[in-house]
C-alpha cells in the first residue's frame, strides 16, 4: 500500500494498512458508533446538517495533501494519517539516544506513553466541546467555515490518539479510548483532564484567542512529541502538525482582523486616545485595551497547560526517549543533558529571582519558554497593524508571574509587568489585567450572527485571502433550515 494516499474504500479513512489488522479494525469499528454519537451531541449544534467548505486529507504528501468540498460534517471523513515512515531512524535524545526506534512499545515505558497519548488525546474532543455554541453567533460565513474546518480535524486528531490506544495498549487502550468519549469539558463529575479545556468559549474574540495560543501549547506538545522514539507516535503527531498550523493562523488572523476593524473605526471617527474605551465601543468594536485583557488571560491560562517547571515526569519521559524538546533535531548539545543546566524563574523568600537547575528537570520550563518567543511573533504583527494606523498602544504578553494556578507562581499574585501584589489587594486590582463582568458582557452583546455571504460583523474586518482562494461573496456554508 502507498502510505503517501489514504484507503477511503471502508468505514474508516486510513493510511495503516487497517484491512489487514483485523483486530485493530474491529476495535475502531466498535469505537466508532459512540464517537459519532459524541459529535452529534457535542459537535457544533444546529448545523450538523449544513453542507461546509472543508478541506480533507487525502495523502500525507505535503505537496498536496488535501481537497476541499462541500460536506455535512456528521459524514467527514475522519481518519488514521501517519506521516511517512524515515528509513533507519534513529532515537535523537535521551538514554536510548543512537538506537533504532521503536516500532512497537518497549514495555518498561508502557505506562509512561499511555498517559502521554491519553491526555494528549484529551484535549482534542474538550475543545470540540468547548466551541459547540460559537457558530450560531458567527461574525461571517467564512469564520463559521474556519471553526467548523478546526473542529473536524480536532475530531481527527481524536482518531488518530485512539488508534495509538487500540493497536497498541491492548484492553487498557479499549478502556482509555472510551474513556475519551465520556469525559465532558467542564463537568463537575467527569471533567477533561487540563485546566484549561474546562473553561468555557463563550464568544468569538475568545475562540480566536484559544486559537493562537492555547492550539500553539497544542503545536509545542507535538513538536516534542514528533521527536519521539516510539515510532508510530512521531509519525502520528509529525501529520497532526501539518493540519495545527491552520488553527493558529485561525487565531492569529482573527485577532489581527478584530484589531484592523478597530483601528480603521478609530480613524474614521477621529478617536486618537485607545483608552477613550466608551467612545471606541460606541463604534460597534472590540476596544484595544479590552483585547489586552483577553491576550492576558489566554496567555496565563495556557502557560498552566505546560505543568510545573520541575518536572521529573518530563525528565523521565526525555530520559527514556519518549518525548523530546521543541525541535530537539535543531538543537546543538549533548541531547542526554545529563550535566547541563537551565535558568529557571522561581518564587522564593518574597520576590522572583532567576537561578540555573538541571536542565533535564526543567524541561517543562524550556518547552514553555519556546512557548513564549513563538507567541511573541504573532503578538508583534498584530502591533504592525496598530502601528500602521499611528495609534499609540502595543499589545504585550504578560509576565509569566502573572494570573498563574500551576507551577512556581501559583502560590503568589503578580501585575502584569511581574511586580507582587499582595494577596488583600488582588481583588481590587484584577480588572485591570483581566476582563472583567462587564467587558465580557459587552463582548457578547456583540455576538450577533452575519450570514450573508461576503458580509461580516461591525467588530471584524474580512480576510485579506478567501480559503482555496474563493472570492469574498463565496457560500462556506450552506445553511439547512
């Protein structure tokens, strides 16, 4: 079989050779009904029977490894992807560093890559679940079409988790992947297993933000992933790649098209001060310090994602050549770090000071600081766009101090800029970092539907490129009554 096209002919879409594992088969078979029943109750709601412009893999050649159509999203056509396999490669880091990987799971580290593929897995359906509500207050047909587009291929990366499980974790991995499917975002009882895949997405300027940052978490952890040394996971997360980059170009061309409208409305009505907020949110838009509050809490939220900055479950999973770094086959050490050393922020004796510890045991640090200079891209093309119009305001990441619950700071509350505020004066202080009651009642009062195709909301100025190039009145979504 060519592992560069995909198999479409059975039930499931798929480049593995499925016909021909007929354990595997049944078991994804058996999954299969309840992960339909899933989408149908926590997939987009109210338009499972809208045709949608989606794209679908159809090879894992990134030449050309999708086509777009209309479809109805219950029938996608989901899949098991692996990129193509490297011949003779071999383990980059850790203490197996220079073995062939491994093309089945090395038992000692069984347990080990289970939770890494579970709570991997875990995010993928939780952020499903979170969006569910947002296409009925959609700024655009073309902003509907591109939610949908990152909720099916969230679905996907679902697949391609639970066949990891199934092929290769026997009865537990049966276990683990319905599992999957019985966890809810958010529930009280049977909550997602991240902090952050339980709260809510209630409006639009929120999605494009978990988009951009939250998704890049997602892109960091399958970097590391993509080095790992059990084969089938590098293939899976090295394709899975390839469909996250449009996530965060969702995200990032939103908040810069939420900026642009702002800024031109400012303009035209002659509104030089951004902190005149009542004026600019007479205009219809989203004002630029309320977009700094929303930057502040994604960004703080998603640091948390990355663990505590001491980790010896990331050392041990380096060690053993499960998961790497960012990019670990661009790095130049070692690659075992069993003598290097790593700065690390620490709360201590009431202030933050920086001190160097082990590098293998500040993995998740260094992960999260790649993290941090990755935002900052993005960050600096949306300032591009004020800059453009001479509005005196830049938008900055918070320090990584603040607004945190996970890891050296969880004990401590900080300003923006880093400064310690003590815990009396928190709550008197927090709006002016965070959205407060009011700012996000104000954003969803802006959260009226635009369906017309070509037309967008008051707060959102359109895309400078359609997707696959389709011109600005194109239908990306055919809705059903």
């Amino acid at each position: 079989m060519n592992l560069m096209n995909v198999d479409y002919d059975g039930l499931i879409p798929n480049n593995v050779g499925l016909n021909a594992d007929s354990r595997v088969k049944k078991a994804l078979e058996k999954w299969h009904p309840g992960y339909i029943n899933w989408w149908n109750d926590m997939g987009p709601d109210g338009f499972q029977g809208s045709l949608v412009y989606l794209r679908t893999a159809v090879s894992v050649d990134p030449k050309g490894w999708a086509k777009f159509d209309y479809v109805k999203m219950p029938d996608y056509k989901w899949g098991i992807l692996l990129a193509p396999q490297v011949n003779e490669r071999k383990i980059a880091f850790g203490a197996h560093k220079g073995e062939n990987v491994w093309q089945e799971v090395p038992g000692e580290y069984r347990a080990m890559l289970r939770r890494l593929i579970v709570i991997q897995g875990d995010t993928e359906p939780a952020s499903v679940e979170q969006q569910r509500f947002l296409g009925k207050t959609a700024p655009s047909l073309y902003d509907m079409r591109n939610l949908f587009q990152v909720n099916v291929e969230e679905g996907r990366h679902l697949w391609a988790m639970v066949y990891l499980l199934q092929k290769y974790f026997g009865s537990d991995g049966r276990d683990e992947a319905e599992a999957l499917l019985e966890r809810r975002s958010g529930d009280e009882d049977s909550p997602r297993m991240l902090g952050a895949f339980n709260e809510k997405t209630p409006d639009w300027l929120s999605f494009f933000m978990f988009t951009y940052f939250t998704d890049r978490d997602g892109k960091m952890q399958l970097e590391a992933l993509a080095q790992s040394g059990f084969d089938p996971l590098s293939r899976t997360t090295r394709f899975m790649l390839t469909e996250e980059a449009h996530h965060m170009f969702v995200g990032e061309t939103g908040v810069g098209r939420v900026i642009e409208r702002t800024c031109a409305e400012m303009k035209k009505a002659g509104i030089e001060d951004p902190h005149d907020i009542a004026a600019v949110r007479k205009l219809g838009v989203i004002d630029l310090p309320t977009l700094q509050k929303k930057a502040n809490l994604h960004f703080s939220l998603t640091l948390d994602l990355f663990g505590n900055e001491i980790s010896t479950n990331a050392a041990n999973a380096f060690h053993a050549g499960i998961k790497g770094r960012f990019r670990e086959d661009k790095l130049e050490d070692d690659h075992q770090l069993e003598n290097g050393s790593y700065p690390l922020l620490r709360f201590a004796d009431g202030k933050i000071a920086r001190q160097d510890v082990p590098a293998l045991s500040a993995l998740n640090m260094r992960l999260r600081d790649d993290f941090v200079d990755d935002c900052n891209g993005g960050v600096g093309r949306w300032n591009r766009i004020i800059e453009k119009y001479n509005i005196p305001f830049a938008i900055k990441l918070p320090s990584v101090a603040f607004h945190r619950h996970i890891g050296e700071f969880s004990s401590m509350e900080a300003d923006a800029d880093g400064n310690l505020v003590p815990g009396d004066q928190w709550d008197s202080v927090k709006e002016k970092y965070l959205p407060s009651e009011s700012d996000r009642d104000f954003i969803e009062d802006l959260m009226k539907p635009e369906l017309e195709p070509g037309k967008f909301a008051s707060w959102i100025s359109a895309p400078k490129v359609g997707i696959d190039n389709k011109p600005g009145d194109f239908e990306y979504v055919k809705i059903s009554d």
